[in-house]
C-alpha cells in the first residue's frame, strides 16, 4: 500500500458572456478566419459585472465538492492558482474558504501563470501525503480579460476567463490505485521578457497589460511541455502508450498539435477545449478535466497526464490514476 492524493471529484465555472470571434473582429482589427488559423479559437467566456476570480472559483469549487460528495467543512487546505486575484491581499483561498463554510483549514494562493494549477496540485499533494492536511481543494481561477489591452489584437483574441476545481484526498492505496503519482515543475527566470504583465504594484502601482512574443514562447513551450512530459514517463517506467488521456494547458492549438506528435501521441487522446474557452491560464487544465470528466471521456482507472507552461516561464506536468 502507498499514501497517495486521490482525486474524488471535478468541478468548472463560466461566465455568462460567450464572445465569439466574430463578436470580437466587429471591435479589433482582426477575424474569425485569422485567429481560427492560427490558435483554435472560436469562442471565449468573459467576465461581466458581478463576476470575480473569487465569484468562478467558489462556483467549480462547489461543483467539486457536489461531485466528490463531501461538504465544504471537510477541506481543511486550499490551495488556489491565479495571476488574477480580487485582491493584492488577502489571498482569493481564502474568500473561497470562507464561502464554503471552510474556516480554521490552510487556504492560500500560489502565482504561476498557465502552469498555476499544476503548481498547485504539486503543493497540496505534498502536503497530503505529509499529514499536513487530509482533504484538500486544489482550484486555477482567473479573470484575465481584466488586465488585457483591448487594442492588442495578438493577445486580446487568446484569452478567456473560467475555473476549475478539484478534490483531493489523502488514502491508502495499492500500488496500482488510483490517486497522483509523479509531479514534476520547472521554471526559468531568464525568459521574463517574453510573456510577462507590464505592471505591478512594487513597479507601477497599476495593474497592468498582458504582453507577449509569441513566436519565441511558442517554440519554448513545444520543447519545454514534451521534455516535462518524458521526464514524468521517465520518473514512472512508463510509455506515451500507458497514457489514457492528456489534459494539456488550453494555450493553442497549433502548440498542444506539435506536442503530440513531438511525443508521438494520437490526437483522439488529447483533451482538447481551447475552441470553446480560449485560454483560460491557471483555470484552463481543471476546465478541460472537467468537461473530459463530466462527457464520459475520463473513466475511474484512467492514466491522465496533465500539463501546462505559462510566463515566468514555468512549466509542469502531473501524472494521476482517476
């Protein structure tokens, strides 16, 4: 038997707003045709009034929580990734913590970008199996059309906001049980300049916009996810054959396509959302979990690898027996 974090339940949020690439092309100086042609995206949910990181993570938090049949008194760590937080402090953990009757447990943020949530899930799955805490929310929530410049037709097309949430549990299993079973997290300081926020309230005071060279981090994140990936095959003894499902960070299209074929993965085992959420950072791998899960696609049993790359850059990959 091993001590291992088993995931009892997924959940996701959307705003109301659905923008479509047509809705956009009527505000910016672009089209369908050309952000279909070079990301994939069709569709995006974007915040409105009313709506916060906070608001969207509480919602998949408690879609989680219905999923995984347990209330939200029993969690006793959160651990939420956003590059987005209602505030500057206190943590958006805790404002989920607080809503879900949660008080008194271990609720904090952690800020890795698109890689957020597989930092996240790296954290609360450390401290599962440390006796820290038994139950844990491990959530990626975020409200990125808030620091995007509306003008910038390279990045306002990409984004999209959204969260998703799931249910962790520390359990005794066999070897061959399900739960998470090899995490590994990168990153480097050095490609600051390439996808970065021009702002701060330490630089400017201001929140900032998102800015990005996308040609260079789309070469980084092909060579950076599939090496990630092999190291955690590598790590476990196991195959790209082994692997039932890959939830890859919903960045592009044409980057999760070079990918697979970079590790030799059949397209019908990628989970693939980009077209309906755009890339939604830290919340962009539990949404498409979720949607895999909740369609029928994702079965108890499966082999699932998660992955993701963001700004920093930081990169991850997650391995987890459902």
């Amino acid at each position: 038997m091993t001590l291992r974090s088993v995931l009892l339940g997924t959940g996701s949020a959307l705003p109301r707003r659905a923008v479509s690439n047509a809705e956009l092309a009527s505000q910016v100086d672009t089209s369908d045709e050309w952000i279909v042609e070079r990301t994939g995206i069709r569709n995006r949910h974007i915040a409105g009034e009313g709506e916060t990181t906070s608001s969207l993570a509480i919602e998949a938090s408690r879609a989680a929580l219905a999923a995984a049949g347990v209330e939200g008194s029993t969690i006793d760590l959160i651990v939420l990734a956003t590059a987005t937080p209602d505030q500057t402090f206190p943590a958006t953990a805790t404002i989920v913590q607080d809503a879900i009757g949660a008080n008194g447990g271990i609720a904090f943020d952690v800020a890795a970008v698109c890689s957020g949530f597989l930092y996240a899930m790296g954290v609360a799955d450390s401290m599962l199996r440390s006796g820290m805490a038994r139950r844990a929310l491990v959530i990626g929530a975020e409200t990125f059309s808030r620091i995007l410049d509306w003008e910038d037709r390279t990045t306002c097309v990409l984004f999209g906001d959204g969260a998703g949430a799931v249910v962790l549990e520390a359990r005794e299993v066999a070897e061959d049980g399900p739960g998470v079973i090899a995490t590994k997290l990168h990153a480097d300081g050095a490609h600051n300049e390439l996808l970065y926020v021009d702002g701060g309230p330490s630089t400017t005071g201001t929140v900032g916009h998102v800015r990005m060279k996308g040609r260079e981090v789309f070469r980084h994140a092909v060579v950076n996810l599939a090496t990630v990936l092999e190291a955690v095959l590598d790590h476990t003894g196991l195959t790209a054959d082994d692997i039932d499902w890959v939830v890859p960070h919903q960045a592009n299209q044409r980057i999760l396509d070079a990918t697979a074929r970079k590790l030799g993965l059949p397209a019908e085992k990628v989970v693939i959302t980009v077209d309906r959420h755009a890339n939604t950072s830290a919340a962009s791998v539990p949404l498409a979990l979720d949607t895999a899960v909740r369609d029928g696609r994702i079965q108890p049993g499966h082999l699932v690898m998660l992955e993701a790359m963001g700004g920093g850059f930081t990169w991850g990959a997650c391995l987890i027996r459902m």
